[in-house]
C-alpha cells in the first residue's frame, strides 16, 4: 500500500504480472497478512517499508521474496529502471526467495531464510 498503484502498468510494461494490494486484499490490512498472501500464492512484494524485512527475519520464511525500495523518490519514473535491472540480473534469487534492496545507485540480496549471524 506504501507504493503508487502506477508501479502496476510500469511492470506489466516491462512483461511482469503484478497488481496492487488496495486490488486484492483490504487497504488496513496488517503487513504480516499482506506477506502471508504473497507466500501463500507464490508472489513477490515490492515495498518501500522496512518492516517488511523485519518479518522475514522474525519468521523465518523462505518466501515470499522482498524487493525492497530504498530511496526518496519511490516512483517508477525515478527509479522504476534501476528496478527492473536488479529484477533481471537476481532473477534466480527472487525465484528461490531473497530480500532484494534496491537503490538508486546498488542492489543487495539477501537469500531466504536469512541464517543467524
């Protein structure tokens, strides 16, 4: 919910199904039922929260995989590109569940479940 519904036609611009929670699911809906949904059904979640990682660490799940958006802008305009890079080249990774940290000017990824340090 924390990301414009025109990330939706973005990535089915660039090939990719997705839609926005406010579509499926109820718009107060907790975070943790949005990743139980998105686990249940085999979907990744694209988000601009943190606590979104913060539930994978706490529960310990292989999936869903996380791309997450750390940067002011959120828009696909602004960063919609540096997106779809990181999607293309951890694709294997998303397959096989990974947090995926998106910025401007990096990525990062996290494979699942995330081990104890």
């Amino acid at each position: 919910m924390n990301l414009a519904p025109g990330w939706v036609p973005f990535l089915a611009n660039a090939g990719h199904t997705a839609f926005h929670w406010s579509e499926i699911g109820v718009v107060d809906a907790q975070d943790h039922e949005i990743m139980a949904y998105a686990r249940d059904n085999d979907c990744c979640v694209l988000t601009h929260d943190l606590d979104f990682g913060t539930i994978l660490a706490l529960t310990q799940w292989d999936r869903p995989s996380v791309i997450k958006i750390r940067a002011a802008d959120t828009s696909p305009e602004i960063i919609g590109l540096a997106c779809l890079r990181a999607i293309v080249q951890s694709k294997a990774e998303i397959e096989a569940g990974a947090l995926l940290t998106v910025e401007p000017n990096r990525m990062r990824v996290r494979l699942l479940p995330f081990r104890p340090a």
